[in-house]
C-alpha cells in the first residue's frame, strides 16, 4: 500500500508537479475515479479543473475490442489497424459512435452541469487518473487532449504496472508516475481507501474547482476556509449558539435541525456533519431553542416556531462571509425534519436539497405540497410507525422527492453500520443538488 486515498494520492502527485504552477496549465482528470485527485493537483497548482470524458468504441461483435475512443467536441482517435483487420464498415463505425457519443454527451452533462467545457487550446494539460491498469483510457484521454488543442500533454497519475506506462510515453510529452511496482493486479492494491467515487462526488470537486476560480470576480464569495468554531447565532429576537466547520473550498453549506432532545452537540448529527465535512460541504449546527425555551417540551414539537427559527438563522449565515455565495440545504432529524420541510417551503427560500433521517414530515402538514426543494427522506427499516408517516408525506410531496430506507435501522439509528450508512445517502444527495445547483438559487 502506498496511498491512503485519492486525496492523499492527490497532494503526493501535486508536489512532483510544483514546478508547473503558475503557467498556463490545465488539469483533466478521468471520471470518475480520477477526479479527485485531480482536483487536489488543481489546487495546489492554481490551475482550472475539468474531467476529461472518454468513450470506447467497441467492435460491433466483440465490444471490449477498442476501434478507437471519442471526446467532447466531436474529436475521435480511430485506430485504423483494428477496423480492417476485423472489417468493420463505416456504417457499423457510424452507428457505435452515434450510440456512445449520446452516452457521452450525457455523462458530461451530469458532472458540469451548466458549466462549459474547459478550452485547452494552447495550454499545458495534465491528464490525471487515480492509477493506471491496461493504460487504454489514459491514452485516449491524452490523444483527445491533443485533438481538443493541447499544446503539451503530461499524463500524471499515482501507480501503474512498469509494462504499461513505458508505452504511454508515446502518446504524451511528459510522464509522471509515483510508483512503478512490479507486484501489480489491480490500482485498488495500492490503497487503503479505494472505496467507489459516486457522480455526485466528481459534480462536488468540479463544482468547488469553479468556485475557486470565481473567486476574483466583483462579486463577494465565501470565505474559501478552512474553519471550525462557535458561533452566536442572531434569529429574530434571540441568540442561539452554533458551530460553522468547512473544508477548504467548500461546495455548499448544510444547516442542521436537530430533533426533540437534542442540540448541536448531538452525537448522530456530528457524525453526519463529518462526512458532509469530508466531502467537500460546510456545515452548521445549532440550537433551535434557547436553554430557557427547551424547558417547556410544548415548544420542542412547535413547528412553526422551529421553522421560524430556521428560516432566520439562513437569513443571517448567507450575510456572513463564510456562506455567502454558496447552495444551502437543510438536514433534519426527528421533528427538525418537519421544521426544515417547513421552512423550505417559504416563497423566499431558495433552499437547494432537504434530507430527513428518521424525521416527522407529517408534522409540516399543510406545507408539503408548497415544498420545491428535492428531498431525501431517510428512515429505519424497523421503524414501521415512521415509514409509514413518510410514504403518506411523501405522496402529498410534488417536488422531487426519493424515499430511502436503511434495513435494519430503528427510530435513532443506533444499530452498527446505519447511521453511516445514512450519512453516506446525506451525502449523496447534497452534493449532487448543492454541486449542481445553479449561483442564482444560492443566494
């Protein structure tokens, strides 16, 4: 094992790379696995992030024999000695292309949203992935690169077999690899962490990509962090206590409601903020009432003063630096759930994603339908009483809406594996509707 994760993949690759920031350099990365740690060269270097999508063209009769690959902006790279020896028409070619130049055209829609593609003409390009196996897409992607303008192609990735990358150095000016093991049957080897990067993830680390690179715009943007610390919240009349935590360069911002019993320090809901933290997304967690009003249990199941609560608490962090710019959404538990839906469902709202865990939709009854928000409605499997107050919820819901059910869970999500197993479904979902979420609808 050489690498933690892509991330620390990311950082090692960026320090061999040093010696490229501040020139004209761009970095593409290769969905999905690649991103990361293309993001992290990225940053390091002061440089535009893109993914680079590729698609094979398989023989008409033997898919996984490769006539060539395709990129964005109709650039193909035909290999010619495979499409006579097997005898492949032009017809047969046009239709596999047409088929895989839809797909892709799709899969680029989904991770750059309304973004457009990255113009590389002229510029340095570095072709990231998080390691390198048979080398076929590594250099499709470089030969695309080239086709779409590149003026220098450098293929940069963390580990690969040492029969393999030496004839990649054919297609590219410049080759980096940290390591070149001889004991080689897969990337996922050399790792501690290779677990699956989602779509939403590579939407994420696009999405803070461009953030970084907006941040010189007249406009004010968030402050790009890190940070971690206390904070007074101002809602109306009162102050309530709360905690701003973020990476650096965050995504969006994630505001918690906790349930009856609980507060900021709520251990379930700081285990969900961590992964949210983990993956790109700031957080804030905060006392709905005051140490006085939670006395009085009546005010713990108010959901109009919840919501109220709520909604000015998102008033005063999108006037703080810290969130100024960036998608919100809302995270709510128990009967913060219902607090959340309702708060959503404000004309002004403009929150991006709900997600309940356990909540109390019903609670916000005569608000649900006015809800626009997409929501995740996450509930235990053996907390019948509750899902069956979702799925009613859920069939008076008219925005988009997903209903998640984690086997085995109870009320709290206290057996092994599912609270996790509910925080990586948050997470999911927050970062494919924050990531994605247009400037306007931020705030």
């Amino acid at each position: 094992m050489y690498f933690y994760d892509r991330l620390d993949a990311g950082r090692r690759l960026a320090e061999r790379l040093a010696h490229l920031r501040g020139t004209d350099v761009a970095v593409l990365g290769l969905p999905r696995g690649g991103v990361p740690v293309a993001a992290q060269v990225a940053e390091a270097l002061g440089a535009p992030l893109d993914v680079c999508v590729v698609r094979k063209l398989g023989a008409p009769f033997q898919p996984e024999l490769a006539m060539g690959a395709i990129g964005e902006g109709g650039v193909r790279v035909i290999n010619d000695e495979v499409v006579g020896l097997e005898r492949i028409s032009q017809e047969e070619l046009a239709e596999v292309e047409e088929r895989e130049r839809a797909e892709l055209a799709r899969r680029a829609a989904r991770y750059r949203g309304d973004r457009p593609r990255l113009d590389i003409t002229g510029r340095t390009v570095i072709v990231i992935d998080d390691g390198i196996a048979t080398g076929a897409t590594a250099r499709a992607a470089c030969r695309i690169a080239r086709a779409q303008g590149a003026k220098r192609v450098i293929l940069a990735v963390p580990v690969a077999p040492p029969d393999r990358i030496v004839p990649l150095g054919q297609d590219v000016d410049e080759l980096v690899c940290l390591e070149t093991p001889h004991d080689f049957f897969g990337v996922g080897q050399f790792y501690a962490d290779f677990s699956q990067t989602s779509d939403a993830e590579v939407m994420a680390c696009l999405a803070r990509s461009a953030r970084r690179g907006a941040g010189s715009a007249s406009a004010p943007s968030a402050d790009p962090g890190p940070y971690d610390y206390e904070v007074e919240v101002r809602a109306g009349s009162v102050s309530l206590e709360g905690r701003l935590t973020a990476p650096e360069g965050a995504a969006g911002m994630v505001v918690f409601a906790h349930g009856s019993g609980s507060s900021r320090h709520s251990p379930r809901n700081r285990l969900v903020a961590g992964e949210l933290n983990r993956a790109g997304l700031a957080t804030l967690l905060f006392d709905l009432l005051t140490r006085d009003e939670e006395v009085d249990r009546a005010n713990v199941f108010d959901t109009v003063l919840l919501a109220r609560r709520l909604t000015d608490t998102t008033r005063w962090l999108r006037e703080r630096p810290e969130a100024r710019g960036l998608p919100v959404g809302y995270f709510g538990a128990s009967t913060g759930a219902a607090a959340a839906l309702w708060a959503a469902a404000e004309p002004e709202a403009r929150i991006c994603a709900v997600v309940s865990r356990g909540g109390r939709p019903d609670l916000a009854g005569p608000r649900l339908s006015a809800v626009t928000s997409p929501t995740l409605l996450i509930v235990g499997g053996a907390d019948p009483q509750v899902l069956d107050l979702n799925r009613q919820a859920q069939a008076r819901m008219r925005c988009e809406s997903r209903l998640a059910v984690v086997p085995g869970a109870t009320h709290l999500f206290e057996e092994e594996g599912t609270l996790e197993r509910a925080a990586e479904l948050a997470k999911d979902w927050f970062l494919g509707h924050l990531a994605s979420a247009p400037g306007a609808a931020a705030g």
